[in-house]
C-alpha cells in the first residue's frame, strides 16, 4: 500500500522548458514522468531530482519524485503502473530473486530490469559515530547497529559489512527505525552507532558535522577472507576506493571500502519497448544537463555502467545503450542468463502458488524458499540465500 504521507510528499519538479533541438527530437517522452526514489535528502533522491529538471529543461516533461523509506515503498508505486521508473538500491535483485520482504504472499520475485545505473566517486558502507572510538568494523561488537523495517537491502548490506570482521546479527544490538532518514536521525540522536549508506548522502554530511561526527573504518583489499565473507552475504558488492563524501577520505587519500550500483534505476519487464528506450535515452543524451548536479550522477554516464551484474537490462535500455556504443555480445549473452533465471523463478512461483501454500506468513516464507531453492537447483543456478 503506497503511504499517504509519500503521496503527498511527491516533489513536483517545475521550470521553464527549452525548445528541444533537432538533436534530440527522437526522444519522445510523455507530457509527465513519476519516478521514485529513497527519502528526500539521500543521494538517489538527489540524484533523481537532478534528473527530473534535466527532463523539464530538455525534453519539457514535467517529473514527480516519490520519497519512500523502503524498497517495498519504492516498488509499489512502479507495480500499480503509477510511476515509470524506480531509483532502487540493491533492493531491486532481492525483489528479483523473491527473498526477504519480497519472499511473501504479496509480492514473490519480481520480474524487474534496469536502464542506467552510477558507481561514482562514492562508496557503500557502514557508516559509525566518531564518538564511539570504533577503529575498525571488528569493534562493533556489541554496539548498536541500525537496520529499516521493510528494506532488506539495507539491513543485509549492513550484516554483508558485519561480516567482514566475522561478525552475525548475533555479536551486535539491532535497532529498528521505521525509514532511512528515521535511522539516519537515529544515530544523530545516539539512538544506534552504526548505519548503512552513501558516503555521499545528505543525512551522512549531517552526521559528520553533528556533535558524533563520522567515520568510515577500511574494509582492506588484501582481506581476501573477509571480502569472500561478505560476498557470501551480498554477492553483489565489488571492492572500490572511495574518494568522495563525508569523512576523513578524499581524492588524494581513498579509503577501501565496498560499493555496488546505486542508484538502479528500475522498470519492468512488462514495461514497452519504446518507452525504456525513451527514458534509457534521454538519460544519456541528457547526461550533460544532470551529471554536475548532484554528487554520483556522473557514474551515469552510458559507457561507465556495471558490466554483467546480477540483474538483467530491459530491451528498450540494450537498445539505447547499443546505440551509445556501450554494449557488447558477453553482455547480451550474460544478460539472456538473467532473463531466464528470472523465468525460473517467476514459473517456481506460480506452481508454488498453485499448491495451496500455507496461511501463517512465517511458514509460507519457509515453504518459498525451499521451493525456490529446488527450482533453481533443478535448472542448475545458484541459491546464494539457502
């Protein structure tokens, strides 16, 4: 159920339109695009604002931004097909593999795609209270970590970060906020002392110049055996040098971290061609007009996207992207990979579906996921969370 409260939050972006050039009068876009992002104030809001003027000032399209705390917040408006993209996190692979807060009656995997996504100049990691004396992430044992209800994407990323210094949910305090920005307004008011996002994002620079302040401890990349640890978590974070944000890190002294794409901007499948194709490339043609304008738009750029991630590109996204020139055969065949795991998966839940799954919500999930895992198995993919 989308929040009333995000509703009326949605942030109508407004300007004055110029005449769109021959250039790029093959971009049709509608006369209004709705988009959803995280709270206001985080980078992919940020980001996606930056976009939506792009779209007023080129094309003349009028964008709307729904700010939600959650991924399912996020999702549901792009699945009632009143929004046309989703400035997701990693969410969007859980949505895709039906786990977490998607493994319900609800929801089930989600045959979900992308268009662009941005790794920038920023990176994705536990951030902790200065005031803690935490020098590494092995010292959070015993302090408190937040995680947000309904966002698997954050609460596992945090746990992938945990486990890097060999640490469970188990060695730590877990406290629940009911939004990121909640969660972020947590650990300013020392509420938790440790939480997971950008370093770049709105609420971080807040910490950092709170009375707590901020530090991001290294995650080594001669740490062979805690990077397999946290892979084995989230199989999606990359090691990356962070050189941007809030904290003692910078250009000249990067700090070793992880990261992965962010933000994702989602559709799905069901999606038309022509209408990805469109937003896909107005997004790069327009790239000029938003990559300055909020911190890790520039990791937009078509040729600087993630190769063979773990969720699939939509066809209309291939096709601007081909057309850019960044595309090529190893991506097409890993991406047709991704489109029939996602097969696999839509077609284990419709026949679990079909079996008169149990009614108490705790031993559906459990049902699922033992489906899940036979059907996967049998075609012979990976279960990275049996």
């Amino acid at each position: 159920m989308i929040n009333p409260r995000m509703m009326l939050a949605a942030i109508a972006l407004t300007g004055s339109a110029i005449t769109a050039s021959t250039a790029v009068a093959q971009v049709k876009l509608p006369p209004s695009v709705t988009m959803t992002a995280y709270d206001t104030g985080t980078s992919g809001f940020n980001i996606t604002v930056a976009i939506g003027k792009m779209f007023k000032d080129k094309y003349g399209t009028d964008a709307r931004v729904l700010p939600a705390g959650n991924d399912v917040a996020r999702l549901q408006p792009l699945r009632l097909k009143r929004a046309s993209i989703s400035a997701m996190g990693v969410g969007v692979y859980f949505a895709q593999e039906g786990v977490f807060e998607f493994a319900t009656r609800e929801w089930g995997p989600q045959p979900l795609q992308i268009t662009l996504s941005s790794i920038d100049c920023n990176g994705l990691s536990l951030a902790v209270a200065a005031d803690t004396g935490v020098k590494s992430y092995a010292d959070l044992k015993g302090k408190r970590i937040g995680f947000v209800v309904g966002s698997p994407a954050l609460n596992q990323n945090a746990l992938a970060v945990l486990a890097f210094a060999n640490l469970t949910a188990k060695d730590v305090k877990i406290v629940e906020f009911a939004g990121n920005n909640a969660m972020w307004k947590g650990i300013i008011n020392n509420d938790t002392d440790a939480v997971f996002g950008s370093t770049i994002s709105g609420p971080a620079k807040e910490l950092q110049t709170s009375p707590r302040g901020i530090t991001w401890p290294s995650m080594p990349f001669s740490d062979k055996a805690g990077w397999e640890r946290v892979r084995k978590v989230g199989p999606y974070f990359t090691e990356h040098k962070a050189t941007c944000g809030a904290g003692e890190f910078s250009k000249e002294k990067p700090i070793e971290v992880g990261t992965y794409p962010y933000p994702i901007y989602s559709v799905y499948g069901s999606q038309p061609e022509d209408e990805v194709y469109a937003l896909t490339k107005a997004l790069i043609d327009g790239y000029d007009g938003y990559k300055d304008n909020a911190p890790g738009a520039s990791g937009l750029a078509a040729k600087a996207q993630a190769k063979n991630w773990a969720v699939p590109t939509h066809k209309g996204a291939v096709k601007a992207l081909k057309e850019a020139g960044a595309w090529s055969d190893d991506q097409e065949k890993h991406n047709n990979a991704l489109l029939k795991r996602q097969q696999v998966l839509i077609t284990a839940w419709e026949d679990f579906m079909k079996g008169n799954p149990s009614a108490d919500a705790a031993k559906f999930t459990e049902e699922w996921m033992a489906a899940r895992k036979a059907a996967l198995t049998k075609a012979g993919l990976t279960d990275t969370f049996s």
